[in-house]
C-alpha cells in the first residue's frame, strides 16, 4: 500500500492516535506484567511559579518592602519554620510536612539563567547548559541507557495528549495518553485493526514507521485499559483536571503496572497580571490534588516506592511589577514528597533577598544535583552517562 493510500484510508493522520503515540517500536506488552522497582512520579507547574509566593520568608522584611500589595501577610502564613512558610492554600500539604514526607529545596536554578518559557523549560526537560540545545530529554535518555527491562514505552507515561520533551530519547521514548479507555476506544477501528496487523515493505519508509506506531499503540492501548480495570480508587479527589490526572496515575500504580515514571503538568503560572487570585487558585489545585494522591498511595502501602518531584521552569522576579504581578524570574523551590526522604522538611536555607543579580534570586543549587540524585538512588540508573557529565547529587533519598 503507498504512502497516499494509506492516509487516506486510514484517517490517522489526522486523528488524536497519532498524536499521544510513542515514536519507537518495541515488542508487544504483557498483560501478565507488573512493576518491579520504585516509581518516579513528575509534576511540572507550567508558566514559572512564583516560589517567594509559595514558600513565604515571613520574617524577611525585604520581601514585604518589594511587595506591598502581592505579599502574603505574616499573620496568615503557615509557619511550619521559624523563618519559612507556606502560603494558606497549602495547607493539605502541612500534614505531609509534619509527618516527614516533604522536602523542600530552596534557590535551585542553573548558571546563565534564561527567562524565557520555551528555553527554560527545555533546559530543565533535557538538563542541559544554557547555551547547549539538546533533542533528547534526561529521562528520555534514562529510559536508553540505564532502565533495564524498558522496553515497553508506556515504562514512561505522561497522563496528557502529547509527550513532553523530557521523555524522548535517541532510541527509546515514553508514552502519552489522557485516558487508557478512551485510548483503546479510539484504536476499536476495524480497519485500524487489520492495517496494524498487516507486514509492511522496508522500502516504504515512512509506511513502515506508521505501522509501527500503530502496532505500538495497540499493545499499549491493551495493557494500560486492561491495567485500569483491576483497581478503582476509593480517595475522594479533587474534580480539578489535575485532581482527576493524579487518580489515574495513583490507579494505575496501585494495579501494579509495570510503568516506572508518571508525568503530569498544571499550567497557567504565568502570573504577570493580578497574580494572587491566579496563584493561589492553582496551588489549591496542587495541594488539594496531592494530598489525595499522597493518601492514596500510602493507603496501599505504595508512598515508601514512590517519589514525587515538583518543579517549575523558572521563579519569578523579587519585586512585583506595576500590575500586581510578578515577571519572569530565575531560582525557585522544589518539592519532594514521599515515604523515603532522607532530608524531610527544608532541605537549605531560603533565598538571600539582600543579594540579589539584577533583581533576580541568585541559584545556590543546580538543578541537575536533584536529577542525578534520582537517578542513582532512586531509578539506580547512571546519571554521568543519562546527564553527559558528572554532579555531585545532594543526600535527598
């Protein structure tokens, strides 16, 4: 069948199963497989959040002198340190603060550090230096070089209709879909069916390379539907986008599926104009969303094999801007929660508002410190050859 024909009369090019698809062959899954080692779970704040809004310095003058309308008020904040605390609509997260499942990172960044949305956030999907553009992301080439057993890109899976940067590698990639049922619905097509059945010519290049995606697919399809069948969550969550993600990813480990690394996103952080409302109405969402999430997992029995990561692709400036905002920034917090913290609480000190570089918080730890950390010690990977150079790690897990 040529290239034409095939498009034709099969629709997908222009259908939504193309478009979460992993872009490598691999042998069909066994249904019969379960997970064996931990779970990384990643939740990416899309648009740059405001971490002096979220960890609040509520004993630092500076921060109330360069936010006199922005700044959350001493008397409401959640002091869970003596010199840092959280902003009120993260409360569902003190719990986990208390009982020593959260860790907080403060001033990570990188050198030369780049505002804009797009770059930053490839440098923080591929790990790469500010001036090297990379096409592969660092767990991408995780799931190349140290993830054994891997073969299977639904090892990677992003609850979202397109796969992000961060899980493509040169050979192998991960996998995207927004629901496991709606995905095997959608690959229910009769004639679908018999062309990812069918052999094709090598010649046929192009052919061959959507064969592939579509015999992929199916076996996907397949094992992640018949994976969501066996567990139904009995936690109440969120009915939030992101509260509704959470409980398929949680469903999913708790069927013990044999997918290594989650990926979910929340955008809309990208807070210039009128930011308190915006903010606060998205970390509510994370909080709420998370604390289910945490609850589930350690419901059955699955918080101590499980780390969760979240990261934002930049901080926002110290002062706020003319419109009740903050713009594009550079340090920023990050979270890790789960059962097996070695440094529960606040992992350093927080940002140093009296030195700043042009208005911005100056890093003190790189980003690629926390990635080779979870990728030695938690995915026993190795993280010279996946960061293509050595960091020194930092005692998290």
């Amino acid at each position: 069948m040529k290239r034409r024909s095939f498009l034709q009369k099969s629709a997908m090019a222009s259908t939504s199963i193309l478009v979460p698809a992993f872009l490598k062959a691999y042998q069909p899954a066994n249904l019969l497989n379960s997970r064996s080692g931990k779970i990384l779970v990643i939740v990416q704040l899309s648009g740059g959040n405001d971490g002096l809004n979220t960890v609040i310095p509520y004993r630092n003058d500076i921060y109330y002198q360069q936010r006199p309308t922005l700044a959350v008020q001493k008397n409401e904040v959640l002091q869970v340190s003596d010199q840092l605390g959280l902003n009120p609509v993260l409360s569902p997260l003190q719990s986990l603060y208390d009982n020593g499942l959260l860790s907080i990172v403060n001033n990570v960044g990188y050198p030369n550090p780049d505002r804009s949305h797009f770059r930053s956030m490839d440098i923080w999907q591929t790990a790469s230096e500010s001036n090297e553009y990379l096409s592969t992301g660092w767990l991408g080439r995780y799931l190349d070089s140290s993830c054994q057993g891997c073969e299977a890109a639904h090892h990677a899976l992003e609850v979202d209709d397109e796969l992000s940067l961060a899980l493509k590698g040169q050979q192998k990639k991960g996998f995207a879909m927004s629901n496991p049922q709606q995905l095997k619905r959608q690959t229910n097509n009769p004639l679908l069916k018999h062309l990812a059945g069918q052999d094709h010519h090598e010649h046929e290049e192009n052919v061959a390379y959507l064969y592939k995606i579509m015999a992929d697919t199916y076996s996907s399809a397949d094992y992640l539907s018949e994976k969501a069948k066996t567990h139904s969550s009995k936690m109440t969550y969120p009915a939030s986008a992101f509260g509704k993600r959470l409980k398929q990813v949680a469903e999913l480990i708790s069927a013990d599926t044999d997918t290594r690394i989650y990926y979910v996103s929340l955008s809309g952080f990208d807070t210039h104009v009128n930011q308190k409302n915006q903010q606060e109405r998205l970390l509510k969402q994370y909080a709420e969303g998370m604390s289910a999430f945490v609850k589930d997992l350690k419901q059955n029995k699955l918080l101590d094999d499980t780390l969760i990561m979240t990261f934002s692709e930049f901080g926002r400036r110290v002062k706020q801007n003319a419109s009740r905002g903050t713009d594009h920034g550079t340090a920023n917090n990050l979270f890790l929660i789960g059962g097996k913290l070695k440094r529960p609480g606040f992992f350093n000190e927080g940002p140093n508002l009296s030195t700043l570089d042009k208005g911005d918080l100056i890093y003190k730890v790189d980003f690629r410190d926390i990635y080779a950390t979870i990728l030695d010690k938690w995915l026993e990977g190795n993280s010279k050859q996946v960061l293509n150079k050595s960091f020194q790690g930092l005692n998290l897990v």
